[in-house]
C-alpha cells in the first residue's frame, strides 16, 4: 500500500533544513530515499493499523475530509517517529505529539470523533458477561 504522505508534505511540515538534517544518514547534505521512504510508510501504517474500518486508500477529492484527516494523523506520526532517531534533538516534543496522535486515534476508534463521514463506525462489542450468582463479596474483601 502507498504511503499517505509525500517528502514534500514531510518537509512542509518540519522545514526542508530539518528533513534533510533527520534523514541525511549518509551526510551528503540530502536527505536520503530509503530512510525518508520507511518513515512515511511506518507512519501510514500505524494509522492502517489503528483504524481498520476506514479505508485509507480513497483519499479522493470526494473524500476531502477523510483524505485531509489520515494526512495529518499520518504527518504527526512521521514527525514523532523522525523524533526518535539517534541523536535527534531537534524534535523534543516527540513523545507528546505520539500520544496524541494515540489519542486522535483512540477518540476515532471509539466513535467520539469522525473523519467526515455522517455515521461513525460501529464500535467494537464491549458488552460485560454477568455470571449467575452474582459476585461474592468474600472474594474481592477481607
């Protein structure tokens, strides 16, 4: 599956200089392909992985909400994920922009937040089983 997210996307985002200072493991002064490649398609596939009943994939003109939202979850992610390579401290704010993108997505997965579409995604069954009998008292208090 193709990445959400551009370099170009990535470097508007965090400034071009920085891109370039993250992912220029060769010191060439460029930022480099395979490195630039993996962190787009990590950062694509957390957000896959974490909302399987949207499709990812039509990110259309019909879907401009959907399309805009995957983008800047996919884009938080990108940037807390390049603030976790060796010696980045550039990006101190990493941590906190990856538990909110956990967050965004979280809120999504529980129907308290939509992606532009007019019903939300039936959440999953959080139904409790009750045992016959009822719960003794003696097993949970001394």
């Amino acid at each position: 599956q193709a990445s959400m997210i551009t370099k170009a996307q990535l470097e508007r985002r965090l400034g071009a200089d920085v891109v370039r200072r993250i992912l220029d493991d060769n010191s060439d002064g460029v930022a480099d392909n395979d490195p630039l490649t993996q962190l787009c398609e990590d950062a694509s596939s957390k957000i896959r992985g974490a909302l399987p009943a949207y499709d990812p994939d039509d990110m259309s003109p019909a879907n401009a909400l959907l399309t805009t939202e995957l983008r800047r979850l996919s884009l938080d992610a990108a940037v807390a994920m390049a603030g976790q390579r060796p010696g980045m401290g550039v990006l101190l704010n990493w941590v906190e922009l990856m538990q909110q993108v956990d967050a965004d997505l979280e809120r999504i997965r529980k129907g308290q937040a939509s992606l532009g579409s007019k019903a939300n995604p039936t959440p999953a069954d959080q139904s409790v089983s009750v045992v016959s009998g009822g719960v003794s008292q003696s097993n949970y208090w001394p």
